[in-house]
C-alpha cells in the first residue's frame, strides 16, 4: 500500500507537467542578396501540435520582413521589423518560415515561442554571429525571466485535477504513516 501512495502522488504530478518542444532548426544556409535571408523548421514532439507562433527580435540587425512559409490552410501571419507571428487552424506539429534582415549578413538574436491553446509549448533563444568566422546558428531554451514571453496560461483543468489529486494522495499517505507510528 506504501508503494502505491509513491506510484499515486509521482503519476498525477507527471500527469500535469507538459512535455518540452522538440525545437527549431536553419534549412540550409543565409541567402545574401540586397538583404539576407534564413529559413527555420519549427517541429513539435510526437503529437505535440501548435496553433501559434511568436518571433520577437532582441539585438543585431532588425528584421526587413517577416513571413512564415508552408502554412497549413486557415493559417495567417502578419509582422512587422521587431515582431511577428502566425495563428491558425488546425494546429499543426511542422512548419518552416523564413526570416528576412536588412542589409548584409551581421550579428543577429531573437527570441521565438510555439504555443498551443495560449499554453506556452516551448521558447527559444536563436543567435547568428554574422558572416566572419564561425557563422552557424546556437540555439538555446529561453527560461529568462527577463524575455517578453506571451502571457502565462492558466492551467487546464486537467492539470489542476492531476495536481489537487496528487497532494491529497500525498498527504493521505503522511497521516496513515502518522497514525502507525503513534
């Protein structure tokens, strides 16, 4: 009965945390011309779907034009030289877009969210060093507390449930090994 509380408590909590974003990744190579371009791969998890996505310039060259590419139909997009985004229907799991910057290819970062529903799937911190030396993009999880994230979620009642459930597991276990002790 002892192991079944652990087994209770850890499976409702496990239950509520959501699964991480499996990332974003260049196609190819910057393409210069009088400006420079850079297409991305945004994937989720196996049947983790988004409806979202958010593109939020940080330092460097500013963004010329934004605009998502291989949208699925009831999918829009709009933008501007700091931020852009795409919203629609059905979510969908892969989507490539591509980034425009002004002028030739120089040091670059942005942030960039998926989100499902409005919960956050997932944010990433890209970076470009520009065309001298080592030009390949990092990518790294955005969790900074500093970055202008969407809005938080509130939980889905699911979570809520898993959570209430687990604590009460949790404490109802405490007591009875309270009780045998006494």
């Amino acid at each position: 009965m002892k192991n079944f509380g652990y087994m209770l408590a850890l499976g409702c909590l496990l239950a509520g945390v959501n699964g991480a974003f499996a990332g974003l990744t260049p196609v190819g190579d910057p393409t210069e011309g009088n400006s420079w371009l850079q297409e991305f791969n945004v994937s989720g998890d196996t049947g983790e779907n988004f409806d979202q996505l958010v593109v939020q310039w940080v330092s460097g060259t500013q963004f010329e034009a934004t605009t998502f590419t291989g949208m699925a139909p009831g999918w829009t997009s709009s933008g501007g030289t700091t931020a852009a985004w795409a919203t629609g229907t059905p979510a969908i799991q892969s989507m490539n877009f591509i980034l425009n910057w002004v002028g030739d290819r120089s040091a670059v970062m942005f942030n960039f969210w998926a989100l499902e529903g409005g919960v956050e799937l997932g944010g990433f911190k890209a970076s470009y060093p520009g065309s001298g030396g080592n030009d390949a993009w990092v990518f790294s999880e955005l969790d900074e507390v500093g970055a202008s994230a969407p809005q938080a979620p509130v939980p889905e009642p699911l979570t809520m449930a898993s959570a209430f459930f687990a604590m009460g597991g949790l404490g109802a276990y405490i007591r009875r090994r309270k009780k045998a002790r006494a």
